[in-house]
C-alpha cells in the first residue's frame, strides 16, 4: 500500500503541475544537484587503453568509468527496453509510465509495476537515496526534472552505467561485466546483456555467483521483454534463455601490479595511466614467471623485462611470480631491486676495449692465472685455457681476460660508460675496483635491459620508458657503432641452452657470487629481454646457474614476444673483418698494462693533447708521439687510420666533428690516448 500511495501522490503532483507550470519550472530551476561527477576506481591501461589494473574507490568499492559509446549498443537497446521505453522523450518523469502503474495497482490491489524512469533511478543512485518513502521519490522526482535540464540524455545513460549496483562491492556495468564475464562491455551477448540489465533491480538477491537460479530467471524476463519490444528475434532469446549464467566472480584485472603500483605512486592524483605494457604479452610473460619456478622451492623468485629497443617502450615488465606476501616475497619489485649483475657487465668491458683499441674480436688474449696488485680472480670452474681469441674469452665468460681488460681501461671509465647509459649502481664501501667488471657491484634489472639496449641500438644510450605521454629523445654514445656491433655478433654466436632453438640470439648470462642472482639477458634486431632469478631476501640458490636456469627462460620469453626473431643489423662499412693474422700487430696479441708501461720510454701523445678543441685542416690533423719505439700505428675511435708509421708526427684524414679519441701504438704494444674535440 505504501508504493501505491506514492504512485497516487505522483500523479497527483503531475496532475497539478500541469496547472501551474511556471511554479514547477521555478522549483526544478531551484533544485540542488548532488555531484554529477561520480569517484571512479583509478584505471591502469595498456598502450591501446586495454584495463591492466584498477583500484576500488575510497570506500572498497569497484566503480569504473563509463560512456554510452563504448557500451555494447545491444545492452542499451535491451536496457531502455526493459526499464524506460520512452527514455529518449519524457522530461525526466513519465506520467503515462505513472498513470499505468496506478491504474494496475488501483485494479490488482497491488503495486504491478513501478514508473520509476532511469532518469529518476540515476537520481537516487547519485543520492543514495532509498525507493519506498514519499519525500524521497519526491525527490528523484525533482533531481530527475532538473537533471534533463542540465545534461543530455547519453550524460546520464553514462551516469546510470557508472552508479547502477550488482551486488556486493561491484557498482556499474564495466566492474559487473569484468566481475562476471571477464571482458570489456563493448561486446556482450544477449545472454550477458539480458542479465546485466536486470541485477540493479534486485543485486544481492539475483547475485549469479549466490543465487543463480534467480539471476537465471530475472534475465529470462529481461530477454522475453526484449523479444516483445522487437529487440531480439523469437530465436535469439532462445538461444540466449539456454545459457548458463556465471557461478563465480572473476578478480577484477591486476596486470602488471609493480608497475602499475609505481604509475599510482608518481601521479597521485591522475585517474587514468596509459602504459607502453602490451597487455596480451604481459598475460603470457606472468603465466611464464609463474611456472618457471613453480618446481624451484617456495623461495625462488622470478622478474622479467622486454622492452623494445627502437624507441625504448617497456612492452612487459614481471616484478615477480606472483603479486602476493608469501614466501617468494612477490610484493617486491625485482625489476628495480639492485643486485649483483654477475658476468652480465663483461660484454661492455669488451666493447670499451674495442673502442679504446685495446683489443679487437680476433686479437689473442690470455688465459692464465693472473695476480693484479693483490686481486686475484680466477675462473668459475677454476681452469685456465691459455691464449684464445678475444671472441671466446667472451663467449666463454672467462674472468681473466675480462679483468685484465678493466685493468687497462681502469674501473672509472666503465662506470662512466654506466653513467652514460643512465644506469643506477651501488658500490659496496665506494671502492670500484676490478672486481666491478665480475659483478661487484648493484643493479637493476631495468637498467640492464636499459644498457643491452644500448648495445642492440648500435651503441647510442635510450632510456626506457613504460609512459606512453612524453618524448624519449636519445641518450649519450655509450660505444661506437662498430663496437656495439662487434659486441653482439660476439653474443649471437653463443650456442642456445639444450631445447632452445638455433636462432642466434644475443644473449649473455650471469651468476653472481654465492649462486644469489641467475641472469640472462639478449637482443635481436628490435627486442630486448632480460630475465633475472633468485631469491627476493639475497640468500644463495646452490647450483642456480644463469645459463642453467635465466637462460631457458630468456629463450621462452622471446618466443612470446614474436613468432621469429628480427635479424641483427649488418656491420658498420668500416668494421674490420679480418682474421687475426691480417690485424694491425699491435692488435694481434693482448698486452696488459703493465707490459704496457713498463718502460720508462713509453709513448706519449704529445699533440693533440687531451682535452683540446681543434679545427682540422684540409689536409687532415697533425698528430705527434714521443716515446715509444716505431714503426707506429694510429686509431681513431679504435679503428686503424694509420699503420706501420715509422715518422713520429702525422696527418690523419678526419671528417667527423664532435668527439674524436685518438689512440697510438708502438712497435712493442705500448699505447697512449687522448680525446678530443673537432669543431
């Protein structure tokens, strides 16, 4: 009796209104709006604005944004079919939809059906007002008229699909859809439709995951309504009353959690982050990490980055297994922990010394136990080769050769090679010595993927970004083009682990000190991938192994990133393609540096000095030497300019501008270097 009251009062207020319409326009023009811009759960979506993540509301509820046009045209024509046929006409309030209803009530006894518009339904959703007393349907009433004075009918169709509940925690059709069916709302079928439009009538006694027989039934009207009103064909409801409705709630997506967490935590106040994630190969890499330690302990941790190396967008970025606080600490973001990168900084001293002319792919080095000063590394299995190809002393991860090539680089130009690639470390006590070229000191992750991307580009540093909004210019030249490339046909010489296909991938594992951190990260011609293992609290993994345990996984992941990989560019025309018998002497046999300057007549650079600012001539730039014992050779960014000299001064042919370093090398191995700077 209490609905038929209202509904009596109503057309009694209508009747009346009709009679004094410039009252009425003055109390609807009078009427204070609640806030017509509803909070909605901050969205992380990916680089085609596909939902990565969201976040509930200040009140734990899941209410996310919403317009009429990426709603399923389907669901509305059903929506308005079911709820308010003349929606597109009435002025807020349907007096006929309110002379029927009280007319069946005043005949049946009892309330038959409400005439509640979906203007007037918006208006007690933006109020949270209740349904049943008269002072409040009043009110929908009142916020109803005046809500089709100030918005057009889609603004508050978008407010109805925003506010509308489902039960539980779940407000609006975009969190039901994914609570329900897993997807978007822009494509439903009559059946998800039919069911999505008939839970806000009644969202916790028709809950499908609680009561699916009353959902089942409750959408069944819902799809006979809409076959009546022409909506559907007698077939399709058919078709859609014989499917089954969803017996459990689907978690709301939580897509790269770490990432999405740090994009929150920069822009508190932003509702929506566009990532450069790809959605699709994020879901694959997760599942990935998820697997490849589920047979590993209860500790063992996981952390994934891809990144495309072309314009430096983060395509996937796993933190960890699983985004949780259990044993593998998953709530911390091992893509950004600094750890020990192990023997994954080796293919950088190697290209440092390709560029100094230290060294070249061909140049024979040794092998062979090796005190420096009172550092004495030795090799990971304890056994010595001898004299090799430079070639293998990488391939094969040996430390000697590696140290000994820090060593005449000396330390600070490798961490200043790190610097210029953007790349964060720690050093433990400060101290950089050489033990940093074998993993002695902390990285990221992200920044190794960040410095092999470096390498992959031909040498020129581009931080990554996982922003789609802002420019990514270029970075500093952390090698030449030539070294960058010397380096990674080096690494895609590495045979693949057993399983893996024969791709040729450039690649690079590591294991720090204690079996603690398993890396592997490689390129190929636009991808970057790197795959860090180990346990979130530091302690060992015994017998954790880079190439045993990172690198299958880094093989699996580029499989996910594409069908085939893209091949590496080809060398530089100035790359020197020979074998070791044809390389300038100086270049044939690594000399350390004490060999190097042991005598008290070793060459010295004596013009250009170091640091100067030249403008060369036409016939080139005079160089001169002293010291040393010829015949000289000349390198200009490590590369032979000039060999065999017996003169001590020179002209070398020079056309670049901007920073050149000049190298020279005398007859016994000794060298001297300067840089300098051509306008």
């Amino acid at each position: 009796m209490i609905r038929a009251r209202w509904l009596f009062a109503t057309a009694l207020v209508l009747w009346t209104g009709a009679f004094a319409r410039d009252g009425v326009d003055e109390w609807i023009d009078a009427t204070v709006l609640p806030s017509l811009i509803p909070q909605t759960s901050v969205q992380v979506l990916d680089r085609d604005g596909a939902l990565l993540r969201a976040y509930t509301v200040a009140d734990g509820r899941w209410r996310l944004p919403l317009s009429t046009v990426e709603t399923d045209p389907g669901f509305v024509a059903m929506l308005l079919a079911y709820e308010d046929r003349r929606f597109r006409d009435h002025p807020g309030v349907d007096a006929r939809a309110m002379m029927r209803a009280l007319a069946q009530a005043m005949w049946n006894g009892q309330v038959v059906s409400g005439g509640s518009t979906l203007t007037m339904q918006t208006a007690r959703l933006l109020e949270e007002s209740g349904t049943g007393a008269l002072s409040g349907k009043l009110r929908q009433m009142r916020v109803a008229l005046a809500l089709e004075r100030r918005l057009t009918k889609d603004q508050i169709l978008d407010l109805y699909l925003q506010l509308a509940p489902y039960g539980g925690n779940v407000e609006g059709l975009r969190a039901a859809s994914l609570a329900y069916f897993g997807k978007e709302p822009r494509r439903l079928t009559p059946a998800e439709a039919a069911l999505l439009v008939a839970l806000p009538q009644s969202p916790e006694a028709r809950r499908p995951d609680r009561h699916p027989a009353a959902a089942a039934a409750a959408r069944d009207r819902v799809l006979a309504r809409a076959v009546g009103a022409g909506v559907l064909t007698a077939d399709a409801g058919a078709v859609a009353r014989s499917e089954p409705v969803p017996t459990a709630r689907r978690p709301v997506p939580a897509l790269a959690p770490h990432l999405a967490d740090r994009a929150k935590a920069e822009q508190p106040g932003a509702l929506t982050h566009r990532l450069t994630i790809d959605r699709s190969l994020q879901i694959a890499l997760e599942k990935l990490a998820a697997d490849s330690v589920a047979a590993m302990g209860e500790q063992m941790q996981i952390a994934i980055v891809v990144a495309d190396h072309a314009n430096g967008e983060i395509l996937a970025s796993v933190g960890s297994a699983e985004f949780t606080g259990d044993q593998r600490q998953g709530f911390v973001d091992m893509t950004q922990a600094l750890r020990s990168p192990g023997s994954t900084l080796k293919p950088l001293v190697y290209g440092l010394a390709f560029d100094e002319g230290l060294a070249h792919p061909e140049t024979l080095i040794e092998d062979r136990p090796t005190r420096f000063g009172t550092y004495a590394p030795q090799n990971f299995d304890r056994q010595y080769r001898g004299t090799i190809r430079v070639r293998e002393a990488l391939q094969m991860s040996l430390n000697i050769p590696v140290v000994a090539l820090t060593e005449a680089l000396g330390p600070a130009r490798l961490l200043a090679a790190l610097d210029r690639a953007r790349v964060r470390y720690a050093i433990p006590l400060d101290d950089p010595g050489l033990a940093i070229a074998l993993g002695g000191l902390g990285v990221s992750l992200q920044d190794m993927v960040q410095l092999y991307a470096a390498i992959a580009r031909g040498g020129t540093a581009l931080p990554l970004r996982w922003r789609m909004e802002g420019d990514n210019p270029p970075g500093a030249r952390v090698l030449s083009d030539i070294a960058a490339w010397q380096v990674g046909d080096i690494l895609a010489g590495l045979p693949p682990p057993p399983g893996a296909p024969e791709n040729h991938l450039a690649y690079k594992t590591g294991t720090s000190y204690g079996h603690r951190d398993a890396w592997a990260i490689g390129f190929d011609g636009r991808h970057v991938v790197g795959v860090w293992m180990g346990r979130a609290d530091g302690t060992p993994v015994p017998g954790a192994f880079g190439a045993d345990v990172a690198a299958p996984v880094l093989f699996q992941a580029f499989a996910r990133v594409a069908p085939k990989l893209e091949p590496q560019p080809a060398p530089p025309p100035a790359t020197l393609l020979v074998a070791n018998a044809q390389l300038p002497v100086p270049l044939q046999r690594f000399r350390p540096r004490g060999a190097a300057f042991a005598a008290a007549d070793a060459p010295k650079l004596t013009f250009p000095p170091d640091g100067a600012v030249l403008e060369p001539l036409a016939a080139g730039l005079k160089v001169r030497v002293e010291g040393g014992v010829a015949p000289f050779s000349w390198l200009v960014d490590g590369l032979p300019a000039v060999t065999g000299l017996p003169a001590r001064e020179t002209l070398l042919p020079l056309s670049t501008r901007g920073f050149v370093t000049l190298s020279v090398i005398d007859a016994e191995g000794r060298s001297a270097r300067s840089t300098i700077r051509l306008r």
